[in-house]
C-alpha cells in the first residue's frame, strides 16, 4: 500500500524554503497562506510542482538542464529518527 503524501498540513515549520540546486533560484513561502490558499490537504509535492511550472528547466527538461527545485527541510521533516522505535525495520522497506 502506498504511503500517503504529506500535505501543506503536516509541514511543521513557519516558512517553506524552496531552492533550485541547479540555478539558485529560491523563495520562502509562509506555510499558513500557503494553506489559505490552496487547502491543507494539498500535497507538498503538487505546490512545489505548481511552482516549479515557472522554470525553463522544469517545463523543457534537458539531460544536462534539469530543475532542482525542492526544499531541503522536507529531507530532515519526514524522515524517522534513528533512535525511534522501529527505525530499522521502516529502513529496511
């Protein structure tokens, strides 16, 4: 079964940071309007794919001119602490 997607909701921070680790673009998102706007329930994945829509590189991907649009908090966020219960086991899937 397919994990469910992270929402605009469970981002825990004030602000997104999004960044582009190919050409520096970068914005900073107040997490509340984001939600005022768009829902709580909207992935995070579809707003960083709305913004990403802007780019040159996202829209006419190249081999060698790929968007790397993301936000950095995103890997630190989500992902299990080490000391947690059950972090092998969830490393191991």
């Amino acid at each position: 079964m397919p994990e469910k997607l992270k929402t605009l909701a469970d981002f825990t921070l004030s602000h997104m940071h999004l960044n582009c680790s190919h050409c520096g673009r970068r914005g900073r998102y107040d997490v509340a309007r984001l939600i005022e706007a768009h829902g709580a329930e909207m992935p995070i994945r579809d707003f960083i794919d709305t913004i990403g829509q802007s780019c040159h590189r996202w829209t006419h991907p190249a081999d060698h001119q790929r968007c790397g649009l993301g936000c950095d908090a995103l890997i630190y966020m989500f992902m299990p602490k080490p000391a947690a219960d059950g972090y092998a086991e969830q490393m191991a899937q």
